[in-house]
C-alpha cells in the first residue's frame, strides 16, 4: 500500500506576523509545513517502516558492509539519561562519558594492535581522512612535505581513493596480480620518494588475507611511506591477527560493521583511528588520557580489563596531542555510536570476539559452498565474490529481492566479472544459510527476462534511476502538481 | 544457551549448535575454523586482548555504572549544540528495528519507506531554507562547512585562496574547516565582527576577487541575530564568491530564510531536532542552491517511478559519490547520519509548523527575559551585545567569569565561560522552573 | 509470508539429569522447547508483529471498546527503573509507588463523582465482580443477605451477566423500550426485594444516553438496591456527566478505553472501582491512603492537583478497610498498566479529557452521517449501531478488512439487526473517518458473494472456525505430523 | 500545534483543527458539539475536576519525581513475585506497537502473528506442565487459583463443598480464592503442612467425599519443594477431587513435571519470566487435563485452515466465554494478559530448554549456599526447614525479626519478615555481588 507524503496529508502557512519579538525585517514571513498530530505521524512512520528491510527481517549479506545483528541492549545503554550530556561541559563533570571513551579507546587499541586511538571520525571514510592527515602531517613534520602520492589498490573501497584526494594527494591505483591479491612488482613500480601512504584492506575486497603483507610493509616503510589499514574488513581477524602486528600504521574501524552498532540506513557509524606510537601527536583534538595523578597513565597500556564489574575511580582528562592536526568533527563524533560499540565488545569479551570471525568465516565458506555460482578467488575469509557469468550481476541481485532475502553487493570489485559479493556475518545460522544459497541458486536457473523483470514481489517495483536522475525532483515542491 | 543472564563462551549473537558447526565444516571440508583462517603464522596473534566477557544484565550495570559519574547538571550551554526536549514519539518510532538496522538504500525496491522519510527530511530543509537542494546528511555542521568550501573551490569559474569566516566562529569549526581544505589551496581568514555581528564596512574591505567563499551565521555563536546578510551576500556575490550561511532548524524557522538574504549554501546542525544532547553528535545539514546539482557533496533522494509507473523513491545522481566516481567524487563521505536524519524529520513534524515557530519564538523571548532578570543582579550587566538574542546571550560579569562558572556548577548549573569576565546562557530546553532556579542560584554566587 | 512456529525451527531436549542438585525423584527428566539465538528471535517476533493491525495501523472503530491512541510517552514512564518494585516493599521503601496510587484514586474519584476507589482490579471485568462482591458484603452487613438477583439490560456487555453470575446471583434480563433504552415498566417489575443491584452502562451499548437515569436511580434504591455503572462508554461522558452525579452507587473504570493504556492484544487493562461513602468499608485490602500525619487525609477530598511539578511531601499509607471484601488478586493488580494511566490523564488533564469525549462524540456523529448503512437509534453519542440489512454483519466486517482498515463489532447488540457497532473514538481526524466511511460503503455496495469470500487481501483468508472448534489443536505438541 | 513540549489546550491526541470541527459540526447539522449531548441538565456537570493539563515533558517529569520517592533496595523477597533479568531484547520486541495496541483477536484473519505468539505460549505451558491444555493467560496466580475452583465445582459429579489450601497458603491466595468461590457453596479450609511441606498422615485425615478440590504449591511458598506430590495427588482422585498443582516456569523447568504427579490443573504466576518486579504484577497460569477442555476459563488459541488451506491461527471454543455465554459462561474474564503471555513467551525463547534449566538449577544451588553463608552467621541458622529448596529459604534469627528486617532496609536490603524471629531470602534476580553485600551487611546486623 502506498504511503502519501505528509506534505500530501497536510500542509498549514504560518504567518511569523503578529506576535513576533522580532523585528519584520530579521524574521522569515511564513512557514508552510505539514500539521499532523502524533496517531497521524505514528501511522506515517509505522507504514513507511513497513517498506524497509532491516537486519530483523533476515539476511542482509552485503558483501564489505558487515551487516550483524544490532543486540537490542545496546540501545538501551545509548538512552541512559546519564549518556546524555553537552560537549562543553566541564571534565570534571563528566568522568563517566571521557571513563567510557578512554576504556573504548583501550579495547580498540588492544584489538588493533595499535598504540593510540582516537574516537573523534563520524564514519569510516571520515576515519581514513583522519588517517591521510596524520600522514601528512607526520611527512610535513619531518621535512617530507613534497611526498604527494597515496596508492591504493583498484580493488580498494571507493572512500580510499576520494578520501586520499580530498587530503589534496595523487591516487595511484594498484593492480591486483592473477591471485586477486597485491601485485607485488606493480607496487615495487609504484613507490617511491613521492609515496605518502599506502592504503590497503585486508582481507582484501575478495575475501583474501595478504600474504605477503610483512614484505609489502617493509617495502612502503623503505621508501619512507606509511601503511593505513582500512578497518571495513576487520571482522575477518578478531582475536586471529590483528593491523598493528602485521605493519600498519594507522588504520580506523568501522564500528557499525565489526562492533554491530546499528547503520541507522546509512548512518551514524563511528571511524576511530588507531596508530602507532609515531603517529599519536599528530592526532585530532582533543584526546582522553587518564589523568597523572591515577593508576592508568595511558589508553592502552594496563594489561587487562579493570574493574570489569563497574566504574573505575580514576579521573580522566582531555589533552591535545603536541602536533594535533586539529578537529575533524564540531564535537568528539558519534558518541552515541561510540556508546553501542563498548557495550558490544563488553559483553563479547576476547572470547566472543574472536568467535565472532570464527563464525563470520565458517559462514562465508559455507554458503559459498552451497551456491551454484562459481567463486573464482579463494580462500577467503569473512566475504567472498561469487561471478554471476552470463548474468547481470544487478538483475540477480533484484531477483532475490522476491525470495525474501537481501541479495550481496553486486558489480564490485570488477576484478571479477558480474560481482557478487557476499558477506553473510556470523549471525546467520546453517538454516537460513541453506534459504539464502537456495534463493542465490533459484535464481541462478532464471532466464533474463525474469531477472529484469523482477523485482516483482517488493513494495516498489523495479525503479527507473535514469528518469530519477534526468529531472531531479528532491523534494516535494517539486512535486506539487503531482499529488 | 541464549539467555541474556548467561555468559557467552562465543559470541551469543552466533546460533551455531556445536553439531551444526561440525555439519558445516565438513560441507566445506575443513578440519577446524582454523583451517579457514589463511594467515601466514608470523602473523597470527595468538596473544589475547584480555577483555572480559560478561552477561548482557552486567554490561548493562558496567555502563550504567561509568555513565553514572557524570553529574546531574542543568545544562545552560548552547553555542551550537542543544537539548530541546526530544518528544517519546520520535524514540519508539525511530528505533523501530527496520529503520535502525537497515543499511544504505541501494536496493531502493525494499527501502522505500526510508527513501520517503529521508525525501521529507531534504523538503523541510528546503522549505526551511528556501534553497532548491538538500542533501540527506552530512556528519555535523562544522563537516558540512567543510564540504562547503570544497564545492565553493569545485563551482568556482576562476581560482581564488581566500575563504572568510567571522572571527567569532567557534574554534572546533573553523579547525575542523581548515582539515577539509589542507588539500587545496584554500586559506581560512577571519573577518572581524563588531557588537557580535557582522561589520559590513570591515568585511568590505576584506572581500576582494580572490575570496571564494564568505561564511556568516545566523545566529552567531553568541545568540546574536545578524541584521545586514544581505549586504554581506552582496559583497560575495560582487566577489564572484559563494555565500555560506550557518544555521540550525529550530532558528530557521522564525530568521530570515536564507534564500531571501542571498544563501548560495546553508549548513548547519540540523540535530538540534531530533536528537536529545548527546555529547555533540549532530547531523550536518546541507543545502545549497539548484546551480551546484552536480556538485552536491552527500547524498540525494529524488522520485521516480517503477515498473508500474507508480511513484518511487531512490537514490539518485549518485556518479557524483566515491563508491563510483572515486576520487573525483564531490565528496569522500559514505556513512552519513541518515537515521538522525529521520529523527529530526520526525521532532519537526511531531511539533509542525506552529510549533516550530513558537518555539523559536520562546528562544527569543526566553533569552530576552533571562537576559533581564541577570541584569537585574548587581555586578551583572546582560545582554552584553545590543542585539536581538536567540537562545542564548553573553552576559559580563564583575567578577572573574571562570570562578562564577565553577560556583554555579557546583550548584547544579553549567555556563560557558566565553572571557575573563563573560558567560554565555542558553535557554534551550531548560524548564522555566530551572531558569528560576538558576537566576536564583546566580544571584548567589555574585552576591 | 508464512512464519514457522518456534518449534518449527528448532527443538531441544535438555536431559535434566547430570549436573542437577536436587534428587532425581524431585524433578521431571528432560524439556524440550526450541533453543533458537537472539537474532533468529528478534526475526521471529518482528515477522509476527507484522502480521498484526494495531493503532497505529490505521483505525480501530470497534464499538465498545473505545481504541483510543495509546501516547508512546506513556510506555516510557511505566518504563521507569523506579517504578519496578515489589510489592511486599515496606510501605515506608516506596512512598512514590503509594503517592501514584493514591494521585490516581483522586484523579478517578473526581471524574467519576465517586467517593473512594480501589485500584486491585486487574480488568473492566474483575471490576464488576468487585462491585458485585462489594455489593453483597453491603446487603451482608445489613442483614439484607437474602437479595439474590442483578439485573442487568439485555443489551449489556457480556461481562456483566457473568460477574453477577461469579458472585453467585441469579441474572434477571431487562428489555430495551422501542427506543434503545431501559423500559422502566419492565425494570418496575423485574425490581423487588431480591433485588441485590442494577447494572447499567450510560451511554448505553446503542450510544443512548439513559435519559430517565435518575429516576431509574430512583427506583433502585427504593426496593433498596444498588445501581452499578459499567465504564466502558465513559469516554462518552467526560466533563459532561458522572456517574456518581446521576445516582451510581458503585462503577468501574476501563483505563485501557478510557485512559489509552495499550490493549495488548487482550491484555493487561485494569478496571478500578469507585463507590459511594457507605459502600467504602467494604473494598477489596488494602487501600492507599494519605497517612494522617500529613496535609491530606483521604483520596478523594482534595480540592485542587496538589503539587502540580513534582512529588508531594506527603507521607501515604496501606490499610485495610473496616468491612473488606479481601483481596481480589494476589498483590494489588495490574501496576504498570495504572501507571500509564496516571501519566495520561496528568497530561490531558480537565481540557484534555473534556475536549477528548466531545470529539469523540463528533467523530461518532460525522462518522454515522457519512456512511450508507441505517443507524436506527440515536441521538447517539461516542458510538452507533448501524444495520447492515440484508447483509451478513460478520461478512461486512471481514471485507473492510480488504480496505485495509478494522471493522466494528458485528452482530451485537442484538436489538439492531446485523449489527455494526462502531466507535471511532477522538483520535480519528476527518480525512481517516472519511475514508473510513468510504470503506463502508464500498463494502455496502457489495454482493453476497464477493463478501462471503472476503478478506482476500489479508495475511490469512477467511478462517475455518468450526473445524478449529470440532478439533481443537491448542499447542505444537498436537501438531507433530503437520510440520 | 502537536508538539510534546507544548502544553494542550484540548486532548493533544484528537486531530481537529477549528476548520475541521466545524465542517464536521456542519455535515451532522449542529450548532456545537454540546448540542450532540443528550444529557439531562440535571445530571450535567459543569464544575471542573481540578486536574492540570501538563507538556509531555512535563508529565515525565512529574511521574518521575513521584516514583523517585521509591527507594532502590536490592530485594530477597520473592513469595510469589521475582524479579528475574529479563532480556532487553523482549522489551524491544513485545514494545512493537503491533503487539502492544492491538485489540483481542477476535478478526483472526489481521492477528495471525499475535495469534501464533499466544499459541506458542500455550504450548510451552504444555510442555513444562505435561498437561495437554493451557488457556493464553488469567490475570494471576490467585485467580487462576478461584478459576481453578469453579471449574472443579463445575466438573465434579457428585456435589461437595470443601477446598482444602495448605495452611502455608499466603494470605492474598486465600482471600481470592474465597471471594471466587464466595458465590457457591464452596468453603475454604486449610491442611497443616509438617516442616514447610504436605504432611501426607494429616491431609489423609482432612480428605473426605465433600472436598471437590485439594490445592498445593510446588515449591511453596517458603521455596521448599514438595517431596510427596503424588501421595498428595493419590488421596484426590480416591476422593474424586480435582488436584490443583501451583507452580511457574522457572520451578517447572526442573520440578516434577506436574502430568507426572497426577495434578489435574496447574496454575501460577508465569510472569516470573517476562516482567520485571512490578508492584505483584502477573499473569495467571493456567492448564489442565484434556478431559475439562469445555469447562476451561479463558481464552484459546487453536488451530484451523483458511480458505485456501493454509494452517492458520484462531481464537477457539468461544463458546465457553461471556461475551457469547453470559451469565453460563465458563469465567467473567474477557481482557486479559495477553500482552504478559506474548512477553512471557518471549523470556523463555530466549532462555531456551537449557538456559530455563540451568536458571531453575541455579536458583537451587544459590539458595542452598546463601542459606549456608547465614547459617554460619552466629544467631542466624537456616534454612528452617531440613527440605530443598529453590530461590528461597526461611531463616530463624534469635533477635527480634522486624528489627533485623529493619535494620537491613536502611542499608539496602528488603527481606520478609514470616514469624517473630524467621525472615525469608530469595535469591531469584539478585547477582551475587549483592548477594555478598547481603551477607556483609547481614552479619553487621547480627553481630
């Protein structure tokens, strides 16, 4: 059933006029909005929740998004009144919040392997241009200003390449070699004294751990260049290798994929950076330490989870690093986000954690194996991309939409051809891993004219994106005629 | 064993029996998971992160327990984030599990209902603003003033270095702003401000060809209510340069609509609805005039139609995003704030045109009479810029301002201190029996 | 879609045996129940929840049982970590619980024009009882113990012939005059000494206001009976009239009609009872009171809403009245549901709750005058009875459900044929209630069959009730073979 | 204006704007919604109740403030309510608006989920009692326990006045029970129990022709468990009684399966999995044998097919309830908790059979220890009773009960006071940190 618009509903002019404390000229003259009350908009937004497929809807394995189950709770830890508090306030007043943001800083670091963290990136690709400016900032600090290039290979997450940009670097795309993994000669070719960084997943977008990823680190650190680990694929390692141990310098986590804060339907996550000692003054502003005068002098240096049962009594403080690049966010980021993510890894602890891409692998080897198309790259780990041949990888994607499942991330890495790439997350179980390979494998025997018809069992049919893109209508003035 | 009373030996969001890890194993013919893991054993890590696992009732007290250190203080704060009441309609609805756990509509079939809500959202922005775009979330305001003056560099016809901020821009902003441009060739200058607002005549002065963008707000950091944007549009637009304006929902709703004033771009934070304080998280709104289209950073909902030809909702103009046009995208943003988006869609609905209105009026009339009543106090003098306030004022204090913020915190209230002797107050969504409260407790303390 | 049951997706047999601490003889041997992971829980009851029409699906006219709006603010209060406590507490340890209680014995007391009110009844119904048991211990304790008949209209709600049958009297059926009311020559002749009480609901189940109610009052207790009030239709009367004005002796109260609490699919409601100073000493242990220490003395003889902003400093007490009946649950009924309706009515207060019954009033009025089927007895007030003629009442309400809105309630009161029993309540705005209408009368216009065949658009098609009936399967233990 | 920080001048849940209203007045062809009242004018009322309308805001904070009286004692108290964790996830769950505002199911064919929900409920009720029939809920334990005995009044052939309830019975049980059965020539009357359970010599002696019913709890209310249940059960069928067996989910877990001891109907409090400590708060359990499938009060969830032969869920055998059997119907109940059962049902899916059971085993075994660590205390011993026992025990003090009881309220603890120097301990709920402090704090009290 189709939903009007709640400019479709209602829509009542105000006049600022009469009783304004302003003066005419400082106010607006109206305000023309919908006026609704609170049964209406409970119907309007339970109906348009209707037309959405959520984590609790079933599977959603979008390869490289990392779509796990969102535990309730952790909602409910994000709506404590006491996690509720303005940006200004004084430290003293808010031992609690700098409490949680320095003990997730401590997990973070001790999953990474890394020596500092900070939690200020509002997402991933926020978290890899907080990377690219310390970077740069570390090369400008040590006289190496002139270095202006960043690799990343063609594979990579498309945030690498604009976020290295918008750090005002060169992009210089990596090949992969035959096996799907870092050439190793073409980034021989690729570095030099103009190298900033090189930003790598890994596993990489196929699903494939980089073997060789001590020697890439000794070639990159040679030329005096930086390794960044972009954290998408994180839930492939957890507790099994970790960035910091394999020769990364700076990586940032996507918490909204291995530490399952909810994506909201694109947002808000939370990109924190780790790095290694080098790089920690070159952090944003301002971090959170444990204050001298306590026990813990530092985020990742006590050797076990204190005081697992409740608060600590160490007092916290905000610092700036000595050679802060400065903020990349108003405030400290998404702390609500931030909030979830502790929560998760708490309750998860080493064991669950590592269980967790346990379980993350055994389900992606799984269903791989129970899917008709061929999957040209392995062994993968947490995600693999299947080739969906003399199909459209698209149209397959549309078609399972009316088995019920969400289908993978289609058409991507182009290293293989009609990509279909998919992450299922360790939260799936055998059965509904059996229902999805059953739908991926329907599917598969269709004809073309079936899959681009389809979808034909979803709220909207398939949606024309080139008229949508033609004529621009974003919002609903402009479609005032229409309704 | 499920329970949330039990402690996880695994993860307790993994369903796998033992029997069925053993039958899916051996369907993919390994002899452990271990197998699975290709990872060259210099590499491994086979040391442990020393984390505790605990039931979901401990971890719940674990946070209650670190969370509980904060102090109970009415928040006077303001300056850019604010804690209007959020009514519990927003809450239940938005955490409904299908908008709180879906991912980015790119199966736009199966994601209508989000498509729509995140519609809605860019045309209350655009009704607010007047501007014909509004993409559907940046990270926060000082993200989207960022994002500005990289579109300003992009839509330019002629090179320029120049951007103009006023020099009462909140620090975190104008730094933040300064990361975003640390690629280019921009440079970030203040301009000077008189009385809390613009000086028309300095800023004059300031503006030549080489400015590429000139940034004003409205209101200020400090309450005040600019009075000339359109001759301060003027001088950008004379310059060739885009006219920024930062605002926020709530001050849009009752200020001059920056479309009538000129605005090429407005940006902001459009959380002020929407979402409770939350240690300044935010939602960077972003809108900017029909022109930019293509050059829009973040992303767009547009309509379209189905197969049936019936209305539908995507996401649209998306070669323009980093996931396809790399790093020759508009911007480098992925994750958004998408579902804050919906929020603050749903609080500006829940009060409606009428009520958005009365509440910026309350803003104005709220701070005026708070303004008075410290006034009225002995070694006070408030507003200290004689100007119309919104929200918030500078008041100035005979006394040393930092002692007097310490005082009042200890009694239950936090004020900024924005000089040696000025605080700054907001009203925002504090009840007038705690504004009573405060002005009492004030009168203490400077007593 | 068809959502499995739990045991459809899993069973598990847990022996008991091994690690048990108590003797075997002393417990069973093994359970076997689904053993399933939050995620695939969170999947199931999201499906199911789906499979439901509630408020905020769209509108809910079920006469009689006023499906009003339920405040989402409302949940988050009962939600409260204070209000969980227990109920053997010392009085002293919950002083908040007590002052809820007592504010909402005030807050009733006034609307309904009653004296004194117990809050234990669980629901409308287990107030009846009360007002029957209360009723009996009065005539009890005046030697009067002989009176062993309840009269109660023909037209009355179900619940009120079977609580004054619990309480052990003999049920005598009134007829209805030509004009939908109380035949007062017939209630002449069914009164008599064994009249213990009459029961009647005003508006009655026709939406007739009892015009002759004080004369009924009248004659009531001339043969020395009490007259009872069935609140199911207060929502008619609020700030127009009160039981207790109109010569009501003793009433319940439905909150979660009156009040908006949640129905629950069923349940909890709850169903406080008012009385009359002489029927007080007789109410179900233990009250609430003001302790006689403090400013207040009773529940119901302040004058104003005391302390408006926040708690009292009052002090409250438990005790147990002179002539009590005992209890009626085991603690002191559904709380939470009573928490929820304290918060409502705080909130709408005496505008809130006049202005809701006047627009429920209009509603039911426009709603009537709207739609084609006969509405034979009015004036009406917060619902009507329209006829669906030659149609088969059930049939028409299964095809509005093809609208995709609720029907009414069908088939009762018998008095109009094939009834349509419908209560829009005040939360319906003018553009639902005229779409609503045109459901009606779509569906009026429909033939025999088309209806019989209804609903087709619905989760489940018409539903085979004798067969479910003939062969009852009531648990998955009966449904072995089947899955 | 809707907005929850706006106060009402009308319901703030009614829609109507002015223009609304009077189209509406006019389409009805009347002057003012007072002329659609039909009152007397001598039953008007026009005075004012004297209730202030207040914000949603505002009403949070009032109900907040009330409740923030109630002190935060950590709770041994048990007897009938417990205050087990329950998982966030059925609050998020059971808190979609679908379950929480539907109505009765009384149009199966858009209740299908609810429908499923409650069957699955009566079915776990199945499996734990070993009955074949469970109704989708009473109000609570006592009165399940009045149903419980009009049924067997109802069923039993020949005609017979006594109910016999162990003396142990709590107080609140009784009284219920006899105002159920206040409108029959039923009476009520108590058999001694020996050391906290059924003494099997002197219930031998109580039993005669006239008892329609015998009534025991397993575990009783002190937490022992029964030892001779089927002696008990035995001696009601020689008497043609119906044997009424009280329990809840967690005991039944790993209790005796009730099927297996001869009882003909449980009852209980099945909340104890669901809902939180909630003022006694429940939901009546309630099943018995496929024999009195007709006589069952309450509601019942069956199955059936639609019209294309799909199984499908409905409420059956209606025919026993008031509001088509009037004054013969099998109960008065009509609302119920359906909402508890959906909720109760929700707690034990994600428990799971080896979470209920290891729940239930942990409640046997951190009773025993707890009444060990008092026991050691000088001037405490416990338990009192040489029985097992589960969740909770009675402990004898050589001072004054009440005054250790008090003593241990004003620093944190609620426990019960039973007799002059017994206090009774549960453990269901309480983590075992508290459990220390309660012991440390306990041993204070004593010394």
């Amino acid at each position: 059933q189709y939903e009007p618009l709640l400019s479709e509903k209602d829509r009542t002019r105000v006049e600022i006029g009469d009783d304004s404390p302003l003066p005419d000229d400082l106010t607006r003259d109206e305000l023309e909005l919908p006026a609704l009350s609170e049964p209406e908009l409970a119907r309007h937004y339970t109906r348009l929740s209707q037309m959405i497929y959520g984590i609790d809807s079933g599977p959603y394995p979008l390869g490289s998004c990392t779509m796990k189950y969102n535990p309730k709770f952790t909602e409910d830890v994000a709506a404590l009144p006491s996690a509720s508090v303005h940006p200004d306030r004084s430290a003293a007043s808010i031992q609690g919040t700098l409490e949680l943001l320095s003990r997730l800083q401590d997990y973070l670091g001790r999953i990474g392997g890394m020596d500092a963290v900070t939690l200020q990136p509002p997402a991933g690709a926020a978290g890899e241009f907080v990377g690219i400016r310390v970077a740069a900032a570390y090369h400008e600090h040590n006289g190496e200003g002139h270095r202006d290039e960043v690799i990343v290979p063609e594979s990579a997450h498309g945030t690498n390449f604009a976020s290295a940009a918008l750090g005002g670097y060169d992009v210089v795309s990596l090949p992969s070699d035959d096996e799907g993994r870092v050439d190793l000669d073409a980034l021989d070719a690729a570095l030099s004294e103009h190298t900033a960084a090189l930003m790598l997943t890994n596993p990489n977008t196929l699903g494939l751990f980089e073997r060789d990823i001590e020697k890439i680190a000794d070639m990159v650190h040679d030329v005096g260049g930086l390794l960044y680990y972009d954290g998408a694929n994180l839930n492939a390692l957890l507790g099994r290798a970790r960035p910091g141990d394999m020769g990364f310098d700076v990586m940032h986590y996507n918490v909204h994929k291995t530490f399952a804060t909810p994506h909201g339907g694109g947002g808000p996550g939370a990109g924190p950076v780790g790095v290694v000692d080098e790089l920690a003054p070159f952090l944003p502003a301002p971090r959170v330490r444990a204050a001298e005068d306590g026990a813990r002098t530092g985020d990742s240096d006590s050797a076990s989870d204190s005081a697992g049962a409740g608060a600590s009594e160490q007092r916290y403080e905000l610092f700036d690093p000595e050679h802060t690049i400065g903020k990349v966010h108003g405030f400290q980021g998404n702390w609500l986000v931030l909030v979830k993510a502790f929560a998760y890894i708490a309750r998860l602890g080493d064991e669950g954690l590592a269980d967790a891409s346990a379980k993350a692998v055994l389900n992606a080897n799984y269903l791989a194996s129970r899917i008709e198309f061929s999957v040209p790259y392995g062994p993968f780990h947490h995600e693999f991309v299947a080739s969906a041949g003399e199909q459209d990888a698209a149209d397959v994607a549309k078609r399972m939409l009316d088995y019920g499942v969400h289908p993978p991330t289609t058409k991507w890495p182009e290293i293989v051809p009609e990509a279909l790439m998919t992450e299922p997350t360790e939260v799936e179980s055998k059965d509904t891993l059996d229902r999805l390979a059953a739908a991926f494998n329907a599917v598969a025997r269709e004809d073309d004219e079936t899959l681009a018809d389809a979808p034909e069992r979803t709220t909207a049919r398939r949606i024309d994106q080139t008229s949508a893109a033609r004529s621009p209508r974003l919002s609903w003035h402009e479609l005032a005629d229409d309704s | 064993m499920n329970g949330a009373e039990t402690r996880a030996s695994g993860s307790p969001y993994a369903p796998h029996t033992a029997d069925e890890r053993d039958a899916m194993l051996e369907a993919v013919e390994a002899d452990s998971i271990t197998d699975l893991f290709d990872i060259p054993d210099a590499v491994r890590f086979s040391d442990e992160f020393g984390i505790d696992a605990r039931t979901e009732r401990e971890t719940r007290r674990l946070v209650r327990s670190i969370l509980g250190r904060n102090e109970n203080l009415t928040e006077l704060l303001g300056r850019g984030h604010y804690g209007y009441y959020v009514p519990s309609l927003v809450d239940h609805l938005a955490d409904r599990s299908e908008f709180l756990t879906s991912y980015t509509q790119y199966q736009p079939e199966i994601s209508q209902g989000f498509l729509q809500a995140l519609f809605e959202y860019q045309s209350l922005l655009v009704e607010l603003t007047g501007l014909e775009i509004a993409n559907c979330s940046m990270y926060d305001a000082a993200t989207a003033l960022g994002e500005a003056a990289t579109l300003a560099d992009r839509v330019r016809d002629t090179s320029g270095h120049r951007i103009l901020v006023p020099d009462l821009l909140r620090e975190e902003r104008r730094s933040t702003l300064e990361n975003y441009v640390a690629g280019t060739d921009l440079i970030v200058e203040a301009y000077p401000t008189a009385d809390g607002a613009i000086d028309v005549d300095e800023l004059a002065d300031a503006v030549d060809e080489d400015v590429v963008m000139l940034y004003a707000e409205n209101p200020t950091v400090r309450g005040t209510i600019e009075e000339r944007l359109d001759a301060a549009s003027e001088l950008a637009t004379d310059a060739d340069a885009l006219f920024v304006l930062g605002s926020d929902p709530v001050a849009l709703s009752l200020l001059q609509r920056p479309a009538d004033v000129g605005a090429d771009v407005v940006i902001g934070d459009a959380s002020v609805l929407g979402l409770p304080t939350s240690y300044g998280m935010g939602l960077g709104l972003f809108a900017c005039r029909e022109d930019y289209l293509r050059q829009v950073p973040g992303r767009l909902v547009g309509v379209s139609e189905d197969a049936t030809d019936r209305r539908a909702f995507t996401l649209t103009l998306q070669t323009r995003e980093q996931h396809i046009r790399r790093e020759r995208a508009t911007s480098n943003i992925c994750t958004n704030q998408a579902w804050v988006a919906l929020r603050t869609a749903m609080h500006a609905a829940a009060l409606g045109p009428n009520g958005l209105v009365d509440l910026a009026k309350r803003d104005v009339t709220r701070a005026e009479n708070l303004a008075e009543r410290l006034d009225d106090l002995v070694g006070v003098s408030a507003p200290v810029h004689d100007r119309h306030h919104i929200r918030e004022f500078v008041a100035h204090v005979d006394q040393p301002a930092p002692a007097i913020a310490e005082d009042l915190e200890t009694r239950g209230f936090a004020v900024h201190v924005v000089g040696k002797h000025e605080l700054q107050c907001c009203v925002a969504g504090v009840p007038d029996t705690e504004l009573d409260a405060f002005v009492a407790a004030f009168s203490e303390v400077v007593r």
